[in-house]
C-alpha cells in the first residue's frame, strides 16, 4: 500500500467544511448555481488535493477506516479528470462529511 499525505493543510480543509456548510444550510433554496464557490476553490488547489479533499470526504461519510485506505482505493480506481472528481464532491451533507473525515485523520496523514 502505498503512503499518502493529505497535500491540503487541515486549515484550509477546514475551510472548506465551513464553506459547505454556510452553502447548503438551506438545500431547499439552492440556486443552480450552489456549487460554484467551492468547486473554484477546490480548482485552485490542484488535481491532488481534489484526490485528497474526495477521500476526506467518502472517509467521513464512512465508506473507509482510514485516510490512507480511502486514498490508495481511489488510486487503484483511477481517477478520470478534476471535472469529473469534484462532481462526486457534490454532496449536500460535504460539510459534515469533511469534519467527520478530518477527525478521524492521523497526525501522520497530513504534510
């Protein structure tokens, strides 16, 4: 298996939770458009950190134990382009899911 670190500082990431969560606090009255700031975020992090940020995520959500499990499964999947990857960010609860993904995170997964 092989050793990743998240390339996103918890800082920013946190961000990022904080900025879904202020986004989908009211789901019902999401304009087409909801989605914008944090996919330009995510856009000027770079490919890597949408990986990273994508992992966070589904280890949040529980689909894995570990960041480093979530990590190496979705690098054996392959990942397809940064569109295609920040899609499957969008996800009403990423907010929460982040936060539950960051807690669970070891010292030694960061950079």
């Amino acid at each position: 298996m092989q050793k990743f670190v998240c390339s996103i500082s918890r800082k920013d990431l946190q961000g990022l939770s904080d900025l879904a969560m202020q986004v989908y606090r009211n789901p019902d009255e999401l304009p087409f458009t909801y989605f914008r700031p944090i996919r330009g975020r995510l856009y000027s992090w770079g490919f890597d950190a949408i990986k990273d940020a994508q992992a966070v995520m589904y280890l949040g959500r529980g689909d894995y134990d570990s960041y480093q499990i979530a990590r190496n499964d979705l690098e054996d999947s392959g990942w397809l382009s940064p569109e295609i990857e920040i899609n499957s960010l969008d996800k009403i609860p990423l907010g929460e899911y982040l936060q539950a993904g960051i807690s669970k995170m070891k010292s030694t997964d960061w950079a």
